[in-house]
C-alpha cells in the first residue's frame, strides 16, 4: 500500500518527535563515569587519582539499597555529584571495600557493583 503526501508528512513529524524526544531525555540523564575497581590494583589506582594512599583492611558484600531514606540521601546526592552510577546500582547486590589511609586516623570505603565504582566516601576512624 502507497502511502499519499500528507500520511508521508504525518509519519516523518512523528518520527522527528521521537528523536527529539529521545535527545531530550539523553541530555537530562546524569552523566556518570565508569571507573573500574573489580581488584585491588584498579581500587588503589583510583585512590591515588584523588591524591590517597591506602591498605585494604575490610570487604564487605552489601545489597545497595533500592531507595535513599534519610541519611543515605546525601550519601547518594555525593555520588551523583562525583558522577559515580549509584542510582544505577539500586537493589543490587555489591561490595564494600574499606582502606585504611596512609598518614591519617581517616578511612577511604569504596562502594563497587558489577566490577564498576558507584560510591566513595572518605571518613574518620570510628
């Protein structure tokens, strides 16, 4: 079946909308990175990327939780300005490596799902 003139222009309209539509919602997702850290070596390349050093002391299998109550919502707020996936994460089953850092009472816990870095936080020594 022929389509006429105006089932032509109908059709490309729609279809303009579409990718329109598509690129909308591409430009507002967060940009995230990938940052490997499915070993040790990838763990502490990324720590001395932001000017640590450190020795593995604890890893911890988690469940990334599927929302952010309370405290938790700054912690993924924090992420989300690192552009670190956590979101991507959510429910997920994950690992929590924690380093003890070179020259300080201070601790590094990196947050890792799927081989990919999606949390970091540095604190002091409980």
């Amino acid at each position: 079946m022929r389509r006429t003139g105006a089932a032509r222009i109908v059709a490309a309209v729609l279809a303009a909308a579409a990718v329109t539509a598509g690129a909308a919602v591409l430009l507002h997702m967060p940009q995230t990175q990938r940052i490997p850290a499915a070993d040790d070596a990838a763990r502490l390349a990324y720590l001395r990327s932001q000017g640590r050093e450190g020795t593995l002391v604890r890893a911890q299998a988690v469940v990334i939780p599927e929302t952010w109550p309370g405290t938790y919502a700054a912690y993924a707020q924090a992420q989300a300005a690192r552009q670190l996936p956590l979101a991507a994460a959510a429910g997920q089953p994950g690992t929590l490596y924690t380093y003890a850092l070179a020259g300080s009472d201070e601790r590094a816990a990196l947050l890792v799902w799927d081989g990919i870095l999606v949390g970091y936080q540095v604190y002091g020594d409980p």
